[in-house]
C-alpha cells in the first residue's frame, strides 16, 4: 500500500540525480566563454545546489506521501549525496592533470568552421589573414576564428585514419584486429614524438609564445586530414593517384603549418632583446617553423605508404 | 617501424635514465656542462646551451626519487614475466 503510486509524476523523475546542466543556447556568441571561464563563482555547486533545491522542492511540495518510508527516503537522500561527493572528487582530480576549460576551448565547433577549416587544410593558398583574433584578452572559440586551432578536426581524422587503415589492409587480404591496435598506437605514438620535439625545441630557443602543449596537438593532428586524402586518392586511383595526391597534401599542410606558426613563434619577441644577439633568434625560429613544415610530409608518406602497395 | 605503447614507455624510461645518470663533477665539469658554470648573465637570453644544462640538472633534481621506484618495478616486471 505505502508504494502505490499516488502522484500525477512517475516515481523515478522524483528520484532522478540532478541533470547536467543545459547546454547554452548557441545563437548567443559568447555564452559559451563565459560559462566555462567566469562560471568559478557560480560553478558546478551553483547548479547542482539549484537543482537540489528544485528537486526538494517539487518532491516536497508535490506529493507527500511517496516518502512514507523514512529509511528509504534518507537512503535516496544519502544515495545522491555521495554520487555528487564522487563526482566532485573526480572533477578535482582531473582537473588537477589538465585545466577541462582550456579542453573545452578547443571542442567548441560548429559545422560551419569544421567546413571552413577542412577547406583551408587542403588549398590554404587564397586566405589572407593568419592572425588568431582575441576577445577581452583570451583567445576567440574555434567557433567564431577560423584561424584558431581545434582538437575535434584532429580526434576525428585520427579515428577516420585508423577505420581507413583497417579498410585498406583488408583489401590487400592482410587485415587482422591486432594490425589495427598497433596501427593505432604507432601514429598516437609518432604524434606524442612530434608534440615532445616541438616543446623540447622552444624550450630550448627560449621562445615565449602562448602556444599551450594542446595547442601544439591540434596542429600535429591537423595532418592526419591529409593522410586520409591521400589514402583514400591511393585507393581509388592507384599508385599513380597516391604519388599526386600525397605532393598536393604535403604542399598544402607545409604552406598551412608555416603561415599558421609563423604568426604565433616568429613574432613572439623577448621582453628586451635589442642587441646583437637577437640577430640569431629569428633565424633560429625559422629553422624550427621550416623543420616542423618539412617533417609533415615525411610521416604522412611513412604511415601510409604501406597501406596503398 | 610500428611502435605499441609499451614500446613508447620503455623508450622514455630509457632517455630519462640516460639524463639522470651523468655526473656532475666526474663528468659535466669536466667538459664544461656543470651547474656552476652556466649561470652567464643574467640577461634575456640563456642561449641554449644554458638550457639544455639547466634542464639536465633539473631533471636529474626532480627525477631521481620516481626513477627510483620506476627502474624497481621494471626489474620486478622483467624477472617476473621475462
């Protein structure tokens, strides 16, 4: 008798944790910024408190006696209790290893750049202005610069890679799961070898720019679009098709990674550098900006010339 | 070359040890890399040659005791499964 159900709502919307958060709305541009790096104040125990209270209040005031059962009712009570501490605990943790607003920067995209900058990634020669824009000091979403570096056009291609990989190996009657795990491993490894060059090297030019280590992930991952081009024209066309659409990536990614790093190392000067010796810096930026350029098309012949034999 | 993930461990575990093994008055003074010698001016440009010391050095200071521990669970690992 004490478990019939008595209210106009089902029973387990009264039980339910407190929901995750809406999305913003994206018809306004910067709620988004705003809500993931002013939203300190507020934060999560801001929502998740209101969401107490709401649900306090409707199971409260609506019906009483689904809560007959004192026991059951603290057993909720404490149940969501501790699911909110763990959560909590693992957003500390995390957060400890990497900042998930600086993550979430680089996954706000939309259908529009993922075009715009797939676009530019193959025929980067007719766009003019390089420049990162900024707003109120930190940088512009991918959503509204199209010059800003993204990790989902990276992940996404990296996946497709793989699934193109396996595909590939098939046809030529060599495809096995084991390939694909270390066909998988060995790209996310020779990415973590690039990403590590790269801040050994302007560590070691002493190069203060705001390039952050996702920063220098997403424009590593950015050539995995042009082996998935040129895999997919070895395919289809043959070795001849392969030869041709690997110069046309290679020389697309090179013109793209060189004005792209251009504006965020070579013009990034020390604080007072003045004299003689800043003769030297520049050329060796340079020579980092052109060694990077020139090691793209190296990996992408590497990684995939076994896959189009 | 096809690299798994153990791989990729093995290799920096290796690197690491190779920094943190050099010593500094056997062998970084004598040719000139000791943390005494580095410290130049105190201007904008440490020039790499100071970083790479400093960074020798610092990673020797912060690697020494995970090293420790790491290199001991290796062994443990190789003599158990081979």
């Amino acid at each position: 008798s004490s478990f019939q159900l008595k209210g106009p709502r089902p029973y387990k919307l009264e039980l339910s944790k407190p929901r995750a958060r809406a999305p913003p709305p994206s018809g306004d541009p910067l709620l988004f910024e705003d809500t993931s790096s002013s939203g300190q104040p507020l934060g999560p125990q801001g929502y998740y408190s209101s969401e107490y209270n709401m649900g306090g209040m409707t199971s409260g005031g609506g019906v009483n006696n689904l809560f007959t059962d004192p026991m059951a009712s603290a057993a909720v009570m404490y149940g969501s209790s501790l699911a909110s501490q763990g959560k909590d605990m693992v957003n500390k943790e995390i957060t400890r290893f990497m900042s998930v607003n600086k993550l979430k920067y680089f996954f706000a995209v939309d259908t529009k750049y993922v075009m715009k900058k797939l676009l530019l990634l193959m025929f980067p020669y007719t766009h003019q202005d390089w420049e990162v824009r900024y707003h109120r000091d930190s940088p512009l979403t991918p959503r509204h610069d199209v010059n800003a570096p993204d990790l989902y056009i990276p992940t996404m291609a990296f996946i497709t890679y793989i699934l193109l990989a396996g595909m590939a190996l098939g046809i030529q009657k060599r495809f096995s799961p084991e390939v694909l795990g270390l066909c998988a491993s060995t790209a996310l490894v020779w990415v973590v070898i690039e990403v590590l060059v790269m801040l050994l090297g302007l560590y070691l030019l002493t190069v203060h720019s705001d390039l952050s280590t996702f920063d220098l992930v997403a424009y590593s991952g950015y050539k995995y679009v042009g082996m998935i081009f040129t895999v997919l024209c070895g395919l289809l066309f043959g070795s001849d098709g392969y030869f041709v659409a690997l110069a046309w990536s290679s020389c697309a990614l090179m013109f793209f990674i060189v004005r792209s790093l251009r504006m965020k190392i070579l013009s990034s000067l020390s604080s007072d550098s003045m004299g003689a010796g800043a003769a030297a810096k520049p050329r060796m930026r340079l020579y980092i900006t052109v060694a990077t350029a020139a090691f793209q098309p190296l990996i992408i012949y590497w990684l995939t010339s076994h896959l189009v034999r | 070359m096809a690299f798994t993930l153990y791989a990729l461990i093995q290799t920096a575990i290796l690197c690491v040890n190779a920094i943190a093994v050099l010593h500094e008055e056997r062998f970084l003074s004598k040719i000139g890399w000791g943390a005494d010698q580095g410290i130049g001016g105190f201007g904008d440009e440490p020039g790499i040659k100071s970083q790479l010391m400093n960074l020798i050095r610092s990673v020797r200071t912060v690697m020494r005791v995970p090293l420790i521990i790491v290199n001991s669970i290796c062994i443990v690992l190789l003599l158990l499964f081979g």
